[in-house]
C-alpha cells in the first residue's frame, strides 16, 4: 500500500494528506463537540424546566389553599411545551393532571419534593422516550401544600443536537471540498515549476547526448521569489556550473583519445615489438610489429599470456624473466638471439617496470629490438679492423723484402745469361728465378692489399669490365667442366674505377667459384644497375661446395685458405676486399645460394652443391650519370 502510494503524483498525495487530515480532524472533534453540546443543551433544557416548575409551584399557591380545582386546571392548560403536568396535594393525591382519562400511577411516586430539597430533577423512560420529570414543592412558609409535577422531553435536546451536527458535517465536507480544490491549485503551482525544473535539466542532460546541434536550455520564470525560485536559481547555478565542467570534461576527453590516438600511430610505427603487461603477467595491449611477430590481432590480445602467445619454453623464460624486473623493480637490458623462419635474428631486449602515481609498479613494458644488421656492422667492423692492421703489417714486411727479391731476381737473371741453357746450373737458376717471382707475385698482392700500390680511376664501363675478366678464364675453365653464364644489365652502368684493379677482383672471384667445383659445374654472373641506391651490383654465384658458417667469417682474412700448400695463399679474397673497399664499394659472401636466386641457366642436380654467391656492390659514377640523364645506351 506505501509502495503504491509512493507511486501517485505529487498532487494526488497533497490532496490525499489534506483529506487525511480534515477527516481525521472531523472524526476526533465531532463527537467531543456533539457530547459537550448535548450536555449544554440539556442543562439549559432542566434549567428552563426547573424554572417553569418554580413559578407554577409559586402560582399554585392560592388555588391550592382555596381548593380551586378550575383554577388548578386552567394553570395546567396554559403551559405549554412540556410531555405533561400534574399538581399533587399535601397528601399526594393528584389534584388535576394532563393525562387523559388514565393516569400512570407509577409516575406518582416516581420523583418526590420535600422541604429539604424543595425542586427535584429526575430522569425517567416511559419505554417511548426518556423524559426530565422536575418535582416543585408548593409551600407557604416552609408548609407543604403539594407538588407540582412536570415532564420534560429530551426529544427537543436530541433534534437541536442533530440539527447541530447534520451542519457540522456539512462545513467539514464543504471545508473538505474547498481544502482539496485549494490543494489541487496550490500542488499545480508546484508540479508546474518542478515540470519546468525538470525540463531544463532534461534540455542540459540532452546538451551533452545529442550533440553537435544541442537545444537551447528553457529560461525559468523568475517572477516569483520564494522558496521555490531560490531552489530554482541554485539549480541554474549548479546547472551552469556542471555544463562548464562538463565542456571541460568533453574537451579534456577529446584530448585525451586525440593523445591516445598519436601515441597508438606512434608506437605502431615503431619497428620495436612493444608489449605491456600487468602484474599478474596479463597483456593489456601491445603494438603492431609485438602483433604481427606473434600472429595475434590487437583486439584478441587482451587477457592473454605468454602461455597462450609462445611456445612452452619460451613462455616460461619469459614469464620468469618478467617476474625478476617486477620483484626487482629494476629495469633489465640484455642482447637476445632468436631463431626466425626468416634465419637467426639479434635483439635487443628492454624490461622496465611501469610505476602508478603513487611509485607503486602498475605493470611491466617490453621492448624488442631488433639488432641483426648492427650485429652485422659490428661484425664487419671487427674484420674491417682486423684487415687493418694486418694489411699494415703484410705492407711493411712486403715493401721491406720487395727490394731483396728484385735484386735476387736481377742477379739470377744476369747469372742465367752467364750459364749454357742446357746445364743443371741454367735448370737451377730457372727454379730460383720462377720461385722468386712467385714471391714478387706475393708481396704485389701484399702491397695492393695493404693500399700500398697506387691505382689509376678512370670512367669505365662495368659490363665491360666483368666480360673481359670472364673472357680471360672462359676456355680455361671450360676445360675443367665449368661453364658461365652471365646476366648483365642492359642499361651499361658507368663506373669511375681501375680497370685493372677491377679485373683482378672478378678474376679472383671467378677463380675461387671455379675452386669450389672439382667436378665442375655452373658459374652465373649478373649485373644489376640499382638506380635508386646510385650504385652497381655484381653477383657471382657457384653450385659448389659451398662455405660453412664458421669458415664465412674469416674468408676475406689475410692467407686464410682452405686449399693445400702451393695451391693458394688466401690473398685473393683479401687483396678483393681492399680493391673494393678502395673503390668506396662493399663485397660480402653467402653461402648456400638463395633458393630464389635466378639461374640463367638450368642447373644439372648431379653438380649441384650448396653453392657460394659473392655480392659486390660499386657505385656509379654520377658525374657520367648525371650528363646522361640515365644509363648509357648499348653500343
Ligand atoms: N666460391 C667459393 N666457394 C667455396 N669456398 C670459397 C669460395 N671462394 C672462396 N672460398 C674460400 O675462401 C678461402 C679464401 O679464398 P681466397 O681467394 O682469399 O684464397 P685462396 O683462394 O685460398 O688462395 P688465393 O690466394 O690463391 O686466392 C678459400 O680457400 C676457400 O676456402
Ligand atoms: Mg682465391
């Protein structure tokens, strides 16, 4: 029943309360007011009663004494409003009445006057109604003479007090009904300016929804200034107030996703796999290479582990790992290999724990870099060093004994002029002077090596410098079940270099490729003009024996050879490296040959090894390039 009531409108439990409150007030008045009436009305009613019998008795004095019963009955007659009257003598006879022919005779005695209590009120019930029978001694100095007798109905008293109430109840309804029609009016000023209230706060709350076209909020009246218009102008203010702080809030959050938004562009942007974990070890989000490493979309990475991301092993290292930085609280750095399917990669790995405002750790953030081509450079640069400092070595012990060698050479020239051609002496002399320039062959290479040979740059064709080295050793090695194919660019890039120099690069090279294939086999030579790097490439690739890892890495060092004594010094690659290195280029070995390497021609599987390909990349020369505005055209 409450709940319902706490349903009704505002109106509705005005008016009820109002009608509560008049009825209950009608229901506890009016029968207080009805019993306190009563009791006044009957009080007069006797009081007129004993009066009436006071001067009846008084009257009946004389009547009595002169036992003049016309008299006697003519003072019965004339009084008027009572239910009847009778005078009883000193004896207690009845003298005259008001009864037809049959008097009561119990209401004789039914009330006494004496001289103690000379007017007597007594209330009798006749079975028809309830009557006030008043006793009223007739005495002449204190001697009895009779009584007079009169009742009194109370009929009259019950009317008036009827008559009475019937009007009380009547101003309660009209009081009822004018109280409700005030509360109706009074609840709709109210439900009016709360309807209004509730409008506007609907206007601002939709100011905010609806936007970009927001209505105008409605401007309350403030014609009145009560209670009600104060609590209408603080709600204007609060109202004004919270549509500023929320202008703030919408712009501040505007700012935010636009921040969000740049940092998300950023961080996807960023080669580097960058992951954030909390501290239960749980991804919350990540960027676009941590996604594409790990073959998960953005949106399905949330709520995920390393259990659910990476294999057993790896999983467990890293969860164990990132649990080290978060019960440390220090930041961790350390270089990682990884096997790819793309081949072993380097990374670079940072862990640092994300502190909250209050310094506590949030969360963990991973960051992989990935270092493969540093570690490359870095590598490259140890040799490149190492080439160095050998190459000054092998220099000056060159430059020191080229002297002594010409000088042997000169003197076993001489001595041979000297000799019978045909004598064991000329034989010998022949050894010395064929060993000897073997040796100058050395310390040439030694000197080129070490940068201490001059070179003469000129413009050159590149194709055409490759051709004529292949040219050189084609038949020689056609010989051996080797065959080159080449591939050369058709555009004849110019180059600025030593043609001689450069010749010997692609003779070592070819020869090498040719080493490498004791049965025989395939030699591919291409050419690439790479416009946009300004540069050159040379690829000699072999289907030869193919050079292990270990063995890679020290190829272009200084007389490391893997042929027999007397077969090679392992200066070709080397003295390459430095010819190359002169011409600002760059050389580099891989082994075996990529399986999508072009062959020019078909391969035989039986003479098919794991195979070698030397890149060597020269640049152009622009000064030619630019007066063309292009390649040159064949000739
Ligand atoms: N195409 C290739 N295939 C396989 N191994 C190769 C190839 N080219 C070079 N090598 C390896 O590199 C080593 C060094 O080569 P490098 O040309 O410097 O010296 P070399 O050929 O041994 O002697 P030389 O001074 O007579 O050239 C070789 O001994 C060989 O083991
Ligand atoms: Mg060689």
């Amino acid at each position: 029943m409450i709940h319902r009531l706490r349903h009704l409108s505002f109106e509705t439990k005005l008016n009820l309360g109002i009608i509560a409150i008049i009825t209950a007030m009608a229901l506890a008045l009016l029968p207080f007011v009805a019993s306190i009436t009563k009791e006044a009305l009957l009080e007069e009613h006797r009081k007129r009663g004993l009066e009436l019998a006071s001067s009846l008795a008084a009257r009946a004095i004389d009547p009595l004494l002169a036992l003049d019963f016309l008299r006697l009955r003519d003072l019965i007659t004339e009084t008027r409003e009572v239910a009847y009257i009778f005078i009883q003598d000193r004896a207690g006879r009845i003298v005259v009445h008001s009864f037809g022919p049959d008097f009561p005779l119990e209401l004789a005695s039914a009330n006494q006057a004496s001289l103690q209590n000379p007017l007597k009120v007594q209330p009798i019930d006749n079975g028809l109604e309830r009557l006030d029978d008043i006793a009223a001694l007739v005495r002449v100095h204190d001697e009895p003479l009779g009584t007079v007798r009169l009742g009194i109905s109370r009929a009259s008293v019950s009317l008036t007090l009827n008559r009475l109430l019937s009007t009380l109840m009547t101003i309660f309804l009209l009081g009822l009904v004018g109280a409700s029609a005030a509360a109706t009016i009074f609840a709709r000023t109210i439900t009016v300016r709360l309807d209004q209230l509730q409008a506007r706060a609907e206007a601002l709350r939709l100011r905010h929804v609806t936007s970009p076209f927001p209505p105008p909020p409605p401007v309350l009246p403030q014609d009145q200034h009560d209670e009600f218009s104060a609590l209408e102008s603080a709600f204007t203010s609060m109202a004004e107030e919270l549509d500023a702080r929320m202008e703030e809030l919408l712009e501040a959050q505007r700012r935010l996703a636009e921040q969000t938004r740049l940092l998300t562009t950023v961080l996807d942007a960023n080669p580097d796999r960058i992951c954030l974990r909390d501290t239960r070890m749980i991804y919350h989000a990540a960027n676009e290479a941590f996604c594409q490493a790990v073959g998960i979309s953005k949106t399905a990475l949330p709520n995920k582990t390393d259990f659910d991301l990476f294999p057993e092993d790896e999983a467990e290292r890293r969860h164990l790992e990132g649990r080290d930085v978060l019960s440390s609280g220090q930041r961790m750095e350390r270089h990682e290999k990884e096997d790819t399917p793309h081949g072993p990669r380097w990374f670079h790995v940072i862990q640092i724990p994300v502190r909250g405002e209050n310094g506590q750790i949030r969360g963990l953030l991973r960051m992989d870099r990935d270092i493969t081509a540093m570690k490359d450079y870095e590598r490259q640069l140890i040799q490149a060093q190492k080439i160095e400092s050998l190459g000054k070595l092998a220099g000056g012990v060159a430059h020191e004994i080229n002297t002594p060698l010409g000088i042997i050479l000169g003197i076993t020239q001489l001595l041979l002029d000297d000799v019978a051609p045909d004598s064991p002496m000329a034989d010998d002399l022949r050894t010395i002077e064929r060993h000897t320039q073997a040796c100058r062959k050395i310390v040439a290479d030694l000197l080129e090596f070490s940068h201490a040979s001059t070179s003469e740059k000129v413009e050159m064709c590149f194709n055409n410098s490759v051709m004529e080295a292949i040219t050189l050793v084609r038949h020689t090695f056609s010989l051996d079940q080797v065959t080159i194919a080449t591939d050369l660019d058709d555009s004849f890039p110019i180059i600025y270099g030593d043609p001689e120099e450069l010749k010997q690069v692609w003779v070592n090279l070819l020869t090498n490729a040719r080493d490498a294939l004791p049965e025989g086999g395939l030699i591919a030579v291409r050419t690439t003009l790479l416009r946009d790097a300004g540069a050159v490439r040379l690829e000699v690739a072999d289907t030869g024996i193919g050079i292990d890892a270990a063995t890679i890495t020290k190829i272009f060092d200084p007389f490391f050879t893997t042929k027999p004594v007397g077969q090679g010094t392992g200066l070709g690659l080397s003295v390459s490296y430095s010819i190359i290195e002169k011409h600002k280029g760059h050389i580099q070995a891989q082994s075996p040959v990529p399986k999508d390497f072009p062959w020019p021609l078909p391969i035989d599987p039986d003479r098919y090894g794991p195979g070698t390909i030397f890149t060597v990349t020269i640049p152009l020369d622009h000064a030619s390039l630019e007066e063309n505005h292009g390649p040159h055209p064949r000739p």
